[in-house]
C-alpha cells in the first residue's frame, strides 16, 4: 500500500464541502467511492426529519 496515495485518495473525501448529511454530500461521496472502487454501490435514504434546514 503506498501510503501517499492512499492520503490523496483520502482528501477527495474528506473535502467534500457539503459533508455527507446532504443529499448533495451524499451523492458526491459516492460518485467518488464508485469511480475509485469499480461495482461499490450505496443506498442512499432520505435524512430522518427531511433535508428542509439546507434548503435554500
């Protein structure tokens, strides 16, 4: 395992602005998880209490 690229892999995650509790978050997280691990696949639910605080 080279260690660099697992930390740049890594900062594509962790840098996602709108965080995982938006479905814009979400959904970014896991186009990225899908292109770096071919077949990952994740559900993806509604928030409990809805998305209605991020609306704009």
């Amino acid at each position: 395992m080279n260690l660099e690229h697992y930390i740049e892999e890594l900062k594509m995650l962790v840098n996602v602005d709108c965080g995982t509790q938006t479905p814009d978050g979400v959904t970014t997280v896991a186009g990225i998880m899908a292109s770096v691990e071919p077949g990952w696949k994740s559900p993806l639910w509604p928030r409990r209490g809805g998305y209605e605080k991020w609306a704009a």
